[in-house]
C-alpha cells in the first residue's frame, strides 16, 4: 500500500497553487471550500504547516457577513464557467455567492489532535472567523430549524433528486446562451443536465441581481429547501466548534445554543413515509422522496437513528457499492451521473467517521473497506459508478487522495 500513499501524497502535492489546492486541474481549477476541509487534512498526515495554510487562505475570503464561499478565485482562468465576472461576488477576494457544507470546524480540530503545539495558536486566530461562519449559516439558512440551500451547488450535491420538485419553479427564460467548460473535460453522461445548468444561472442571476442581499433571496429566491448535508455538517460543525472554544477558554454559550437548535431542528428532515433523513422544500413543505447518501451523515452530526441503519444494511446486501449518492432502488437512479446515483469517497469518509463515533463498528468498516477497494482497485477518481466501480468524473483528485491518507484507508485495504 506504499505505492498508493506516495500517489495519494503527490496528488496533493500536484494539485498544490501556493497556499490552496484545486481540487483537480482542468475541469476544477480554483479553491472550494469543502474539497480545501479535505485537503487541509490530508496535508496534516505529512505537512501539518501546509494544511493550516489551506484553510488560512480559504478564509481570506470570508465576507463580512461571515459567509464563506464555495468558490475562490484567487487568479484567471479561461477554462471554467461560470467565473468571477459573471458571480460578481462582494467580499475582499473575487468569489462565489454562496457558501458550501461548513467541514472546517471539525477538521482544524482533526488537525489540532495531530498538532497540538502549532495548532492551539492556528485554532485561536481562526476561531472567530469560525464562529462568524457559523453563526452566518443560522441567521441566513436557519429559519426553519434546519438548514436551507438556496442553490444546489451551496447543498455540494449539484444535481441530486432532492432538488428536481423545488426547481421546478425556477424560470430559465432569461437565462440566455452560455458555454459550459465542464464537458470538455468530462462525459457530458457524468455530468448535470443542459436542465439542470439552466437552473443553476437563473439562481445565480437572481442573487448577483439581488446584491448578494440575505433577505431578499429568503424572501423571494427561487429555490430553498432544507438539506440534510448543510443540516449535518453544521450540526457537527457547532459540536467541534464548541469543543476548540472551551479548549480556548471561550464562552460556547452560542454555539451550545446552535446545537439544541439544530438537534431539535434536522428531525424536520425525518420522512416518516420513508424511514429515513430527506429533504424538505420549504416553500410548500414537500419531501422530495429522496434516501441519498446525506441522509446518513445522521451519526457524523451525532444524532442516533435506528431507521438509517436498516437502511444501510439493506444497501449493503444490494450487491451495490457503498454509499450510493441516491438509492439503486430509486426510479431516479443513474450509476454514472454526479449525485443521482455514484458512490463518493470523501462522503463515505464522513458517513464512517459518524457510524464510528455511534459505535456502529461493524458498519463503519464495512464502509471503510468498500472504498479502500474501490480506490486500490479503479485510482484516485472524483466518484465511483456504485454498479460496478467504474471511475467517473475528473480523476487524480484531491479529496479522494485525502481521504485515503487520513481515513487509514491503506491500513484496512487488504480486508
């Protein structure tokens, strides 16, 4: 397993642009934020300055909002779109409009637990910014006790079926014609639809139209529902920040309060039909029907459910890869398509960390030990077809390599 460690590290190191990672060259080329959480700790199994370093320059974008966004764009490129010009974003480094499933809290603290000398130092001068994020993330998305996307690249599952009711209501006439970048560097059968990328600029247009303004996209933005991966994350986010500021000798006090609130807030997301963690629209209370592969980041979050258990069982008997982004037993389901259906490593890792902490250790290797299989097995891809393992989308990726050095993946890979 040497071999695929040094590949995994030279993968980080390729993917490296002085301070941020891409998350691979070409069909990736800036900073996003959630693939930066992964590459700060994979760099913290070899170069632990490095991976503060990522996140550090991740939050010189921060708005002062307190948002921070899903896209960075620290310099030009021609080859994606859509780029700075058309988001117009309104913080002190040209950026996205809107932000990304918050990791960061709870991997500075992974980093921390590696580097307790240089990290209490990182974790003071980062905390603040933190808790602004966080705190963001509640009084803009936390309306109805869970947390709301307002578009389906801020959930970071493009083009999962939880969207496709709630974007029915999205109005694409004025989108105009556009070049998307992506299909040249991937099978356009991988990728969104012509569809879905319509939907995706006119909710772009509607809140660089609105100035970027909270208010008006709660009040009148096209699209928002209620997502069990922004939900989550943050749920276990605001768990790890509490943690750092006691550790620091801050008053938790909000951040406590954060956590009754969502722990109250995500059983809005229990599809009681379904047995299972779903989304909500919230501008009609629908379901969408959806079993995903958020829904099991329940235990990462730390909320017990006996219900999604049954479940992942139940995937684990299908003869399906584990954890598919949608239910093989969907009648939406696409082996090969984005979120509608492939397996991701970096959410697995999640997914694992969280049955881990419950104490589901059973489960927790037998997710560890289907993706150790499928990157030994098919390379470092950004995803994986859950038939058959077929590596899709952009490959030498970034949060994959990353899950496979701070996952200890490479220990378990041989059974």
């Amino acid at each position: 397993m040497e071999k695929l460690d040094q590949q995994a590290i030279d993968i980080l190191k390729d993917n490296d642009r002085g301070g941020y990672t891409v998350p691979t060259a070409g069909l990736y080329p800036y900073q996003w934020n959630w693939d930066s959480a992964f590459a700060a700790l994979g760099f913290s199994t070899f170069d632990l300055p490095r991976a503060w370093q990522e996140i550090e320059t991740l939050f010189t974008a921060q708005w002062d909002n307190g948002m921070v966004p899903h896209i960075v764009f620290h310099q030009p490129d021609e080859g994606y779109f859509p780029g700075p010009d058309v988001w117009q974003g309104k913080g002190p480094i040209a950026s996205s409009g809107i932000s990304q499933p918050p990791l960061i809290a709870t991997f500075a603290r992974k980093i921390y637990q590696r580097d307790t000398v240089l990290g209490e130092e990182k974790l003071r001068k980062l905390y603040p910014a933190l808790v602004k994020w966080h705190r963001w993330y509640m009084e803009c998305r936390g309306e109805s006790g869970a947390i709301a996307s307002t578009h389906p690249w801020e959930s970071g599952r493009d083009n999962a079926p939880d969207w496709d009711e709630a974007s029915e209501a999205i109005d694409t006439s004025a989108v105009g014609e556009y070049k998307r970048r992506d299909t040249s560097h991937v099978d356009a059968s991988m990728r969104p639809t012509k569809l879905d990328y319509d939907r995706y600029l006119a909710l772009l247009y509607f809140g660089r139209d609105s100035g970027w303004d909270e208010e008006e996209i709660a009040k009148n933005g096209p699209l928002r529902v209620a997502d069990p991966t922004l939900t989550f994350t943050l749920l276990r986010g605001h768990r790890d920040l509490a943690e750092i500021g006691k550790m620091l000798g801050e008053d938790v006090s909000e951040v406590e309060a954060w956590i009754t609130t969502l722990e109250q807030g995500c059983m809005q997301l229990w599809n009681e039909e379904m047995k299972a963690f779903d989304s909500v629209n919230l501008r009609n209370g629908k379901f969408a029907g959806s079993l995903s592969n958020a829904s099991f980041l329940c235990w990462f979050a730390g909320i017990e459910s006996p219900g999604m258990v049954e479940h992942l069982e139940r995937l684990l008997a299908s003869g399906h890869y584990i954890v598919p982004s949608y239910d093989p037993a969907g009648d939406k389901y696409d082996a090969m398509r984005y979120w509608r259906g492939p397996v991701w490593g970096f959410m697995n890792a999640l997914i694992g960390w969280g049955l881990e902490d419950q104490g589901h250790v059973v489960l927790a290797r037998a997710v560890r030990q289907q993706t150790a299989g499928l990157i030994s097995n098919f390379g470092f891809a950004e995803y994986f077809n859950a038939d058959d393992g077929t590596p899709a989308g952009g490959g030498h990726f970034t949060w994959t390599a990353s899950v496979w050095l701070s996952w200890s993946l490479s220990d378990i890979a041989g059974g």
